[in-house]
C-alpha cells in the first residue's frame, strides 16, 4: 500500500471516528486516533522515547517517527516483523525488534540511552495473522517488567481494552486495572476510547 492510501485511510478512519464519537458510538477507535493520543502523551510528559510492543504492519510506528526522536517497536511474528522493517527502513529513528516483548523490553531499557518513553502496549494475539505467544495478552506480565524503569516510563498506554475478559486469554479489567493500580501507584490511571493509560505524577503536572 502506498503513501497516500495509507494517508487517505488515516482521514477517512479519523473522520468516522469524530462522528462515531459523536453519536457515543466509538468503541474502537482507527490507528490515527491512536496516535493522537500517543502525541499527545509525548508533549504533556516531554517524551523522547516511544515503545511500542505489537508492530503488526508498522504504521503506527512510521507516523510515531515524525514526533518521536527514537521508537522501539517489537513484534513477535517472524513475517511481520520482516515485512515491518522492509516499510520503515527509511525512518533510520526506528528500530523493529523481532522478538517476545517480554523478553525485549528490558533489553530496550538497558541497552538503549533516552531519557523518557511513552509505552503503547498492543502485542496481543488478535486473529490469524498476529502471533500468539504463550501468554496471549501479556500485559500484566509487561507491566511487571516495565515497573523496574518507571524513572524513564514516563507513561504507558494499554490497548484494546473492551477484549480484556472477553477474548480467550486476556486477564478480566478487573486483573489488568487491580494490577496497574497495584505496580504504578505513584501514577494517575484513567479509561477511555478502549484504553488504559497511566501517566507518572510527576510527569503530568
């Protein structure tokens, strides 16, 4: 897919999503939208980083790579994360990491020098294409690992949240939300356009 279907998609998905909205219809809101949030995000907590586990075609990453100085995306399926590289190998501030984020976002952390990240938790199992790992919705276990930085996680936004206790595997809101209160006390949580997001106190002031 080129540039400017890929641009054309992006509009026509932000403008479903703001008529969605309006009529208090948006359950699950298009990339684009997601973004925003992620931009957004960056400026309120002075974010240089962003780390994204879930890359699947890349494009969040590409248009994270125009406000970001560095993004670290991981992806779990071998084709994916081929085919990922192939599409952003211009953006030279974007490294695709094949891998499980488990086992990758630590390395991220110690191998890497940035002073802020904003972390986009989407690597889950969510049909044929998307691998599954032997955790299909890990993002209990990924906060568990990203509670050892929390001086350079600035803020972490967990995706898809409606398929929390719904989707085989996933851990019910109850867990995910009991365990985001539980690991990040010091941040403030909020829900909202199928999100979780929790931003450090001292970053949001």
């Amino acid at each position: 897919m080129n540039k400017p279907s890929r641009r054309w998609q992006a509009a026509a998905g932000y403008v479903s999503d703001l008529y969605r909205f309006a009529r208090a219809r948006l359950e699950n809101p298009h990339s684009y939208l997601k973004f925003l949030r992620l931009n957004e995000l960056r400026k309120k907590v002075n974010a240089d980083a962003c780390i994204e586990t879930g890359t699947y075609l890349g494009v969040t990453s590409y248009r994270c790579s125009f406000v970001f100085q560095l993004v670290y995306t991981i992806e779990l399926e071998p084709e994916l994360a081929h085919a990922a590289k192939r599409f952003l190998k211009r953006r030279r501030n974007v490294q695709v990491i094949r891998g499980d984020a488990l086992q990758e976002l630590g390395k991220i952390f110690e191998n890497n020098q940035f002073a802020r990240a904003v972390v986009f938790l989407d690597g889950h199992h969510t049909g044929p294409q998307t691998a599954c790992g032997e955790i299909p919705e890990p993002a209990l276990e990924e906060l568990d690992v990203l509670k050892n930085y929390k001086t350079r996680v600035a803020a972490i936004v967990i995706d898809d949240f409606r398929n929390f206790g719904e989707e085989k595997g996933f851990p019910r809101k109850s867990q995910l939300l009991q365990t985001a209160e539980q690991l990040f006390p010091e941040y403030r949580l909020s829900v909202s356009l199928d999100q979780v997001c929790l931003v450090a106190s001292s970053a949001s002031e």
